[in-house]
C-alpha cells in the first residue's frame, strides 16, 4: 500500500470510529433518559420536580454538539480541506515574498 492508499485507509477509519462512537453516544443518551425519567417518577423524592428534563436537556445538547462535530464539521473540514488551506497560504505568503524582493530591485 503506498502512502495516498494509506491516508486514505486511515481517514476512513478515523471516520468510521467517529460515526461509531456518535451512534454509541446516541444509545446511551437514549437509554440514560429513560433511567433518569423512571428514577424521578418512581423512586424520586419530590415527584413534583422535573430535575432530569434539565439533564435530558443539558445532555441532548452535548449530543447535538457531537453529530454536528462528526456530521458537519469534519465532513469538510478534512484532510483535502487541510491541504487546500495549506497551499492557498503558501501561494500568498511566495506572492507577497516576490513583491517583497520586487519592492527591493526597484529600490536599488
């Protein structure tokens, strides 16, 4: 495997581990609401108060911030992204060089 075929692989797997990982965090979220509802109906102290609609809350907002990190952000923010970035400043910063030394021989 040459080293293209093995970033590829490698990103791949990266991606792969991040969306598992979303899923994982998404059943747990699941689950731990539904713990959190039966601990507050059933064996909460005062069954008036709705405590765990604020840690459902808290942690839904987590996952949001989760599926939006793996499912937005790094979707395009990626390896390509990186190296594109990387060569835009590059070109300008061997523009503004050339200009520099342009600036210079007219000075001269």
């Amino acid at each position: 495997m040459d080293k293209e075929q093995q970033e590829i692989y490698e990103y791949a797997r990266k991606r792969l581990r991040q969306k598992k990982r979303l899923y994982f965090h998404f059943v747990l979220f699941f689950v731990g609401s539904i713990f959190l509802f039966i601990i507050n109906k059933w064996i909460g102290v005062n069954k008036e108060a709705n405590w765990y609609i604020w840690l459902v809350t808290l942690w839904f907002f987590l996952f949001v911030l989760h599926f939006i990190k793996v499912f937005i952000t790094d979707s395009f923010m990626n390896k390509k992204w990186e190296a594109e970035q990387i060569n835009r400043l590059v070109t300008m910063q061997e523009k503004k060089i050339e200009q520099l030394k342009n600036e210079i021989e007219n000075r001269k």
